[in-house]
C-alpha cells in the first residue's frame, strides 16, 4: 500500500511499514490518532518497541526532530512509556 508516512520526519521505511499494519496509512491518520496512542498499536505487533520510537513518532507529529522535543516533552513521554510498557 502507498502510504506517504515517511515523507515526514522521524520516520523510516521501517516505521512506515508498521504504522501501516497496524492501521496507520496515512499521516492524516497519524496526526489525528496522535503519537502515544499510535505507538500503543505499535507495542502490539513490536513488544519491543522503545522510547526513541516514540520520541520519533511525536517528534513526526509536531513537524520536528525527535531531538528537539522539549525536556518536559521527553519527561512527559518517558512517564506515558514506562506506564504502557509491556512485560
């Protein structure tokens, strides 16, 4: 499926394909679902799925790199990923 996810920054080839499995096909569809609940999709088919992937989907989100993201935005992430981290 075309898809124009990594058009944007932050996200990869590989990134690109998972949104779409997990029903993300567009970056429409990302902005609206917005970066914490689309990494949630994402845990369930990548248990591994780390806090840079999340920095990186809120960084594609917001129009930056993931490394611009302010402290209290990475703190804010860091508390949303340990919370939803899967064992």
């Amino acid at each position: 499926m075309k898809s124009d996810l990594s058009n944007h920054i932050n996200i990869g080839k590989e990134t690109e394909i998972k949104l779409i499995q997990v029903g993300i096909d567009s970056f429409e569809k990302l902005k609206a679902i917005g970066s914490k609940q689309a990494f949630i999709r994402l845990q369930t088919i990548d248990p591994g799925a780390c806090l840079s992937l999340l920095y990186g989907l809120d960084g594609a989100v917001n129009g930056i790199r993931w490394n611009e993201l302010s402290p209290e935005r990475k703190q804010a992430l860091q508390q949303f990923y340990k919370m939803t981290r899967i064992q």
